[in-house]
C-alpha cells in the first residue's frame, strides 16, 4: 500500500495523521493540502486507497472518466478490506509513539470515519464525507453509521450546504445518529458545494477553505496533545 508522508522538516516527535483522499487518489490537490497540514506540526501519511485494484502511483484525472473509474474502483473492493487497510496504516503511525489522528475527503472522509472506531485515534476530522447516510462505499453495504456508537473520541465533520452527495435530509441522518449515540463533536456547514476544499475547479471556494482549514488544524492541536 503506497504511502506519501509529509512532515515538518524539523527536530522532533510530531503527532500522525492518516488521510484519506477523494476518489481521484494522491492527485496534486490532495498532496497540497496534506502538505499545509503537515507544516502546522503533524507528519501526515496519504495512503492510495485502489492499491488492491489499480497499478501503483495511480492517479485519476479531474473529468468524467477519472470518476467513473474511480468509482468503480470503490465498488471493487469491500468494507473489510478497507478496514483492513485502515489499520495497516494506523500500526503504521501509532508505531512512532505520538498520538494519532484520521482525517479525509468525499469517500476518504467515510475512510477516516471508520478509522475513528479505532481505539488508537483521538480525533478525527472529516471534509464532505460521502456514504454515511445511505451506507455507499465498496463493494457491499457500510455500516459505518451504525457503528457510531464505538467512536470513543471528538469528530469535527464539515460540509457544504450545497454538496448533492450528502443533501439536507442525509446530514440530518448523519446527525441524528451522532446525537443518539452521544458523539462528541463539532459540526460546521458553509455555503458551498461538495469537494469545496479541491484548490481547482469551479467547486473550490478559498474562503470557505481557509476557514474550515483553521478549524481543522485548532481541533488537531487540541486532540492530538
């Protein structure tokens, strides 16, 4: 499972984190963000999340055939193998003796939400994470929300209120069950569409990016200490 980690070139311990990219895989956008993340004290580790089914260093384009095969790939594989995936790169990081985060975008945000079950995370910041309300992820039906329950750490989940994939009454599921199961965590809607965090495109907003970036970076600090 190929692998790209960042990290503050600098002396010390700095607390991990697993994230989990959108569809189209390690594209540049995504190494971009993982990199800003980094510089802020975290080594961050970027697995491909096609390894099983795609050649290595795989990456798909920005148009219709990049999503169509990227979601293909995603139905290929199943939820056990991705939990499987999960945590190899967990051991991975939690190998290094400093406290250990998740984190993802669009389907790498449903990712990173099956890594919170993990008791070795201690927090988790998901980006417009796809799936959780419907339970669409792989090859068969996740059951990531009904799972909620044994999330024992803070989420921080950020959406945008114009994202198709997870409409008004799918984040109200989505909430409903973090209430019912008495997650802790922080939940921040901006005015913007799915993926608004992908530094290309006509979907990126730099403000809403900026914003929901600062957020995430203050819940990490806290959380990973």
């Amino acid at each position: 499972m190929r692998t790209f980690v960042t990290a503050p070139q600098a002396e010390g311990t700095w607390p991990g984190i697993v994230f989990y990219t959108d569809i189209f895989q390690l594209t540049d956008a995504s190494l971009r963000w993982a990199v800003r993340l980094a510089a802020y004290g975290f080594l961050v580790a970027v697995p491909e999340i096609y390894h099983r089914v795609e050649p290595p260093d795989t990456v798909l384009a920005f148009d219709d055939e990049g999503k169509a095969r990227g979601q293909a790939d995603v139905e290929a594989i199943t939820t056990a193998e991705f939990d499987e995936d999960i945590d190899a790169a967990l051991t991975w990081l939690a190998a290094r003796g400093a406290p250990v985060g998740a984190s993802g975008h669009c389907t790498g945000g449903h990712l990173g939400f099956r890594a919170a079950f993990d008791a070795r995370v201690d927090g988790t910041a998901l980006w417009y994470p796809t799936g959780l309300h419907n339970g669409k992820l792989g090859k068969d039906e996740s059951d990531a929300l009904a799972r909620t329950g044994e999330i024992g750490q803070e989420l921080l989940l950020i959406f945008g209120t114009r994202d198709p994939h997870t409409p008004p009454p799918g984040r109200t599921t989505v909430k409903a069950a973090l209430d019912a199961a008495g997650t802790r965590y922080q939940w921040h809607e901006y005015d913007a569409e799915h993926a608004f965090g992908r530094d290309i495109g006509p979907r990126f907003d730099p403000e809403a990016t900026d914003r929901a970036f600062a957020e995430t970076v203050a819940f990490f600090r806290r959380v990973l200490r």
